[in-house]
C-alpha cells in the first residue's frame, strides 16, 4: 500500500512530461506538412540511379 505514494505521483509526473513533449512538438511546427507524406507514397522509387560519372 505505500508503494502507492511512489506509484501515483511518477504516473502523474510521466504523464505531465508525456503532455508537455506532445505540446512542444505542436508548438515547434512538427505537425505542420500533412500533405507531404501522403504525396510521397504516391513517387515511384523503383526506378534505379544514374551514376554520375566524371571523365
């Protein structure tokens, strides 16, 4: 039972940091490029590189 006096507090604690990353991230513009990811799924990497040779 007094291991609950530890446990509560850390969850809270973790919890906070948790929302507190999350709101930094938001601030920071992480979230910014939605469309970005969805187009680049669509290009056709399969195509293999030409080596650019100098001579």
């Amino acid at each position: 039972m007094n291991i609950l006096l530890f446990l509560i507090p850390a969850a809270l604690g973790l919890g906070a940091l948790g929302l507190a990353a999350f709101m930094w991230s938001i601030r920071s513009g992480q979230f910014d490029d939605l469309d970005g990811a969805a187009s680049r799924i669509l290009d056709d990497d399969d195509r293999p590189k030409k080596l650019k040779f100098r001579g």
